[in-house]
C-alpha cells in the first residue's frame, strides 16, 4: 500500500514538472515573439556579431560606452537645452550639463600665456567653458567621457554606428601597420578592457563641420545606408567636395588619426587624454579657438607632441538648424540677419530631432532628408 502512494506521488510530481516546462517554454516563445515584432517594426541597421557579448556592446548603454555624457550649454538658452533633453530622451541617453561661461566673465589673470588681442569674449568663453568639462572628468576620475555641444544632432541608429566605430577604433589601435582595413573584415583583434573604443585613444572626434582623409590608418564601412550619397555631404567650405567622393556611394570612413577636423561639436576624453588636454590648453598656452588648439593639440603641431585622436567621415553629430531667424545659431560666431524657412541638419539622414514628432507618435517610419536619387 505504502510503496503505491508513493508511486503515485512520484507520478504527480514528473506530470507537475512536465506541465511546468511545457508553460515556460510558452511564455518564452510569447516573449520572443513579442520582442521580434518590437525590433523588426524599428529602424534596422547592420550589427556585426552578437550583441550583448563583451564591451564592445557597452555603446548600446544610456552613456553610449562611455561613464559619462556631458552637454555644454548657456543656461539662458534653454530652447538649445530643452531640444537636447528630448533628443537624448527619446534615444535613452543620459546627459549631464556643463553651463556655459560668458568670456568677459573669465578674468585676465586666470588665462594661460599666449597672444590673444583677436579673441572676443564668445571665443574665450568657449574655451572656458569646454575646459570646465574637460576639468570634471578628471576631478572625477570618469574613465571616459563624450563631451556634445547642445545644438547636436544624431542618426536614431547611433547606437549601432558607435558599435561600429568602436570596433574600427580598436582594430585600429591594435593594427597600426595596416594602411586600409574592411569593416566586415576585420583582423583578429584582443577586446578592449576599459572602452569600447579600445584602450589605446586620447580624444575621439565624433562630431565636427568637416575633416580630411589620411593616405593610411583607415577602416572602411561599405554600404552604409545611414551615409547620403556624396553630393549631400557637406563641411564647413560649403565649396568644397567631400572627401569621400573618390569611394561608392554609401561609404563611412574611420581613421586612426583626425586629420584638420573643424569644429569640437561632439568628442570624446579618455581619463589620460582629459589630463593631457587640461595641462597643454588650460594651463600651459591658450591663443585661439578651441576647436583650433584641439586639432593642433591631437596633430602634435604649434608646439605640442601629437596624441591619439580617431576620427569619423561623415561625422556621427552634427549641428542642428531649426527654422527661423540664424541669429540664433550660434553664440560665438556673428549674427547673421537672414531667416531659415526650414529646419535641417546636415549629413545625417534619419535625424533625431527632424523626426521628433513622429518618434513622440510611436512611429518607426521616419523622414529621410537625403534620399537616395538612384
């Protein structure tokens, strides 16, 4: 009698373990089918290899890879402040704000050594208050930090474009003597052990109104389709052609070296890099423009010993126009007494904040503003 109870127990128990396997194995399939609908209705771009497998898809977290965002920003602009908010909230970064410093503000005394009589006060309060960014990541010991002016703009695939600069960036740290590398060919390569980004770097150039190309030191992205076709890509010489007019349309380029980038709209510090970069522009000379010292400061020239500084063409930020008066474009640079009948932002073509009211809908078919012709 015993031994048939417990029988019949046993018997219960493996039939509660089937029925128990049998409905997690459905709930899994529900949450599998469930998160498929979700990623195939958004906005798709190539991912090489798994994500959620080692750093290098630590770019996919709220700081973007890095331990902090840091936007520098005027506190009476609030609508460049206000539009950086919804920006970043709607692409789930965090940012942290740096105010901006007014440059008759900066006393004569607290300025380093150089010739400075053509400087104005918008040029001096700049540089001050990027330095005062560049000054918290080293008070705070941050690993690294992406430090954006906050007019910029981005691509809603950011995330997986840094996911492949950061393997580009690597691979380039660690195969210098490689003059041109595929991105979907890639040498074997150690992972990085402090950055997605590799652990060989000073500054990465991220975003800025233009840079050129060097003979060597690149890593090719093939058939990007965030990247316009060449006649849209523009730089600062509204001119001058894209240096990415001699490769097939659709291409990104990065280089292990930034070579005469313009403009400090978005980039990155390492810790070490951030010391570097406060001693030689904050103490020890100051005679021009930021964005001016910073390239002299990443190509070793006036002075200076070169430093490890990637770049990327066409850049990953980039300045946000809104419609109306251009006055308000900047707060450095003179007023210009003209009216924009149109919002823009130039070389990204799903940007961020162009689709703001469409991505705040729940819609995930966005406006392309360059696209393809063929």
């Amino acid at each position: 009698m015993l031994v048939s109870i417990i029988s019949h127990l046993q018997m219960k128990q493996s039939s509660w373990r089937y029925i128990t396997a049998v409905a997690v194995f459905l709930a899994f399939g529900v949450v599998l089918l469930n998160t498929y609908h979700t990623s195939a209705s958004a906005p798709r771009h190539v991912v090489i290899g798994d994500q959620g497998i080692g750093l290098v898809d630590h770019v996919f977290n709220t700081t973007l890879g890095f331990e902090k965002v840091l936007a520098v920003n005027l506190p009476e602009r609030t609508d460049h402040r206000d539009g950086l908010i919804l920006a970043s909230a709607v692409s789930n970064i965090d940012v942290d704000f740096v105010d901006g410093i007014h440059g008759d503000t900066v006393l004569d005394k607290a300025l380093p050594p150089g010739e400075r009589k053509t400087l104005g006060p918008s040029t001096i309060g700049s540089w001050r208050a990027h330095l005062n960014a560049v000054g918290r990541v080293v008070h705070n010991n941050y690993t690294s930090a992406l430090i954006m002016e906050d007019d910029v703009d981005w691509d809603v695939r950011l995330k997986s474009l840094l996911r492949e600069f950061a393997l580009s960036s690597n691979a380039l740290s660690q195969s210098p003597e490689l003059a041109k590398m595929d991105l979907y060919n890639l040498p074997p390569t150690m992972p990085p052990k402090v950055s997605p980004y590799g652990d060989d770097w000073d500054l990465l150039w991220l975003g800025h109104c233009g840079m050129h190309l060097p003979a060597t030191g690149l890593v090719i992205h093939n058939n990007d389709p965030s990247v316009p076709e060449p006649q849209y890509l523009h730089s600062w010489n509204e001119k001058e052609t894209t240096p990415l007019a001699i490769y097939p349309h659709h291409t990104r380029v990065v280089m292990r070296q930034s070579t005469t980038p313009v403009c400090s709209l978005a980039y990155a510090v390492s810790q070490s890099g951030a010391r570097k970069l406060l001693y030689s522009l904050g103490l020890k000379k100051f005679d021009g423009p930021f964005d001016v010292l910073l390239r002299a400061w990443c190509q070793g020239s006036d002075g200076n010993e070169p430093h490890v500084c990637p770049g990327v063409l066409p850049q990953l930020f980039d300045h946000h126009r809104p419609q109306g008066p251009r006055s308000g474009d900047s707060d450095i640079s003179g007023a210009i007494d003209e009216y924009r009948d149109k919002p823009e932002t130039l070389n990204i073509r799903w940007s961020v904040r162009m689709n703001l009211e469409k991505i705040l809908r729940g819609e995930t078919i966005y406006d392309d503003q360059y696209p393809d012709t063929a």
